[in-house]
C-alpha cells in the first residue's frame, strides 16, 4: 500500500470551493479519501462536490459560514451522519478584510480576524478531535502562511492569527498525541489564488517578492496540496505539532 494511499478516510476541509481547499480537497479525493467539501456558499459546494462524484471520487457539499459555532456543528454533524467519521480534518478557511499598516487597521476588522481565523480553528478542533480520537486517531492540518514566521508591513493582524494556528497546533499535538491524533500545520508561501491577488496581481509587488525566492515563482495550489496528502496519510505518521514551510524558499533569503 503507497504510503501516500487515503482509502478509507473521510476528510474535512473547509474553504473548499476555490484555490488551495479546492486543491486539497480534489487530491485528496484522488488519492482515495471521501470527502467533505464546505464553504459559505451552498452552490458553489454543490458544484465542486459533483465534479469530483462526476471525476469517481466521493464527496459531500455542506455550506459553512466559520465565523458562527452553530454552523460548525452543523458541518461536523452532517459529515459524521453522511460518513460516520472524521479521519482528517484540514482547517483551511480564513480570512483578511485589511490591507495595510496595522495602526490603521479598524478595530472590527482586527477582531473579525482573530475571532474568524484562530477561533473557528480551535472550534473546530473541539468539535472533532473527541469523535477522531475514539475512533482510534486521525491527522489535523490547519493552512497557515509565512505571514505567522515572518514581520509584515502590510498583514499584521493576519500573520498575528496565522502565528496562533502555529501554537494552537503545538498545544493540541501535545494534548491529542497519546489518543493517536497528529496536528500540523502548513505555511504556504506566495500562492496564485483569489485570496492573495492582492500580492500577486500587482506587477511591482510580484516582482519584488519572487525576486527573494529562490525558485523566481510564486506556488499552485497543487503544490499546497501535495504537502497536505502527506501530513494526512501514513507518509507523515511520525510528524506531529510541526509547521511545514512550502514557499519557493523565500522565508530563507527574505
């Protein structure tokens, strides 16, 4: 058996309609596990989740709004019904309604942030961990970024919420790892998605910022994807409360 096979595991992911959920979650089905695709939108779910039943694959569209606990349970409630188990649970969703230094950053918007992208992960993980470690273990991915390693002028809030999901991922590995559960994260670089266009789009920002990456190229959502597969099957079964970097290398020479 490849040590990259998911045969059998039901995986969750949020954000999972676009960029690099939709990648995960399309690989991921690929290399054999059912999955759980989620995002604010019912449609856009329903979409992905058929052409992945359409391509052989087995998939379940359960819209999702993170920022409400009640539709987390939801979620969780209806995979577990559908399915009858979380084998994997990859928190990808989050957002970054600012741009720009953070003395002027809104305090709504500073809170959206904090409450949206560290509180749905630990809400998550509460909601979950319990069922997975009862049915013998399982492997919890959160999608971070460099922005949580690295100083911004631009991103602070963000990088600060995206640092936290490095924590939250080093306390629960700690706490879970005798029940079999492994919890890591992913620090994605520069990713050409919807969600970065802001620091992608612009030709003096992309040049400026592949200029200190080795590679010269900003990532796919592939590339993401690839890392996700092997912290979720038994090719990462020996690493816990880790942050994997996948950045071209900027975070080396930037």
């Amino acid at each position: 058996m490849s040590l990259f096979d998911l045969s059998g595991k039901v995986a969750l992911i949020t954000g999972s309609t676009k960029g690099i959920g939709l990648a995960i979650a399309t690989h991921m089905a690929n290399a054999g596990a059912k999955v759980v695709i989620s995002s604010r939108n019912q449609d856009a779910c329903d979409e992905v989740a058929a052409k992945i039943n359409a391509d052989g694959g087995e998939a379940l569209p359960v819209a999702c709004n993170i920022n409400y606990k009640e539709q987390l349970k939801t979620l969780v409630d209806a995979t577990i019904k559908h399915f009858g188990k979380i084998d994997i649970l990859v928190i990808n969703a989050a957002l970054n309604p600012f741009y720009g230094p953070s003395q002027d950053i809104p305090d709504e918007a500073f809170d959206k942030i904090m409450h949206s992208n560290i509180g749905s992960a630990h809400r998550l993980c509460q909601l979950v961990l319990p069922g997975m470690a009862e049915n013998g273990g399982g492997a919890t991915i959160i999608v971070s970024s460099i922005a949580g390693l690295k100083g911004t002028d631009v991103l602070g809030a963000y990088g600060i919420s995206k640092a936290a999901d490095m924590q939250i991922a080093r306390n629960l590995a700690v706490e879970w790892g005798p029940k079999n559960i492994r919890v890591n994260c992913i620090a994605p670089g520069l990713i050409k998605t919807d969600f970065a266009k802001a620091l992608w789009e612009n030709p003096e920002t992309y040049k400026a910022t592949v200029s200190k990456y080795p590679l010269r190229r900003i990532g796919e959502p592939e590339e993401i994807a690839g890392a996700a597969i092997y912290l979720a099957s038994d090719a990462g079964s020996f690493t816990t409360g880790q942050t994997l970097v996948v950045d071209g290398g900027g975070t080396i020479t930037g």
